[in-house]
C-alpha cells in the first residue's frame, strides 16, 4: 500500500494507523498523528485501518520557551 507521511511517499504492507507507525520507526515515541487531515489521538491508532493514498502528518512536539 503507498501511502505519505508529511508529505514523503511510502510503501507498506500494515494496514493500521498503529502498525504503520511502528514499521516507519515512530513506535514508542510520543508525537501527535493526523490522517487525511483528522487528528487521531494515541489510543484510537491501532483501530485506524489505512487505505492507499492516504496522507499521514506526524508531529513531534517540541521543547523550549
């Protein structure tokens, strides 16, 4: 399946939001998702099946002041 993530083009065989994310190196990491511009919050991604085409963000937040 291709799908982007920020913008960068992916192919993947998982077809979960949570699973995606583990294949691409993000497990464990705290960060913030979005799949075609829908906020989907940590718990919910492994209930998020993903269809080709999709567009990913994802957000690391940041520290400082």
């Amino acid at each position: 399946m291709r799908i982007f993530v920020n913008g960068d083009r992916h192919d993947i065989e998982p077809a979960t939001l949570a699973l995606a994310l583990d294949a691409l190196g993000y497990g464990g990491r705290k960060i913030a998702t979005a799949v075609n511009g829908r906020f989907v919050a940590a718990p919910a991604r492994p209930a998020v099946e993903l269809c080709d085409g999709d567009q990913i963000e994802v957000v690391a937040p940041m520290q400082g002041g």
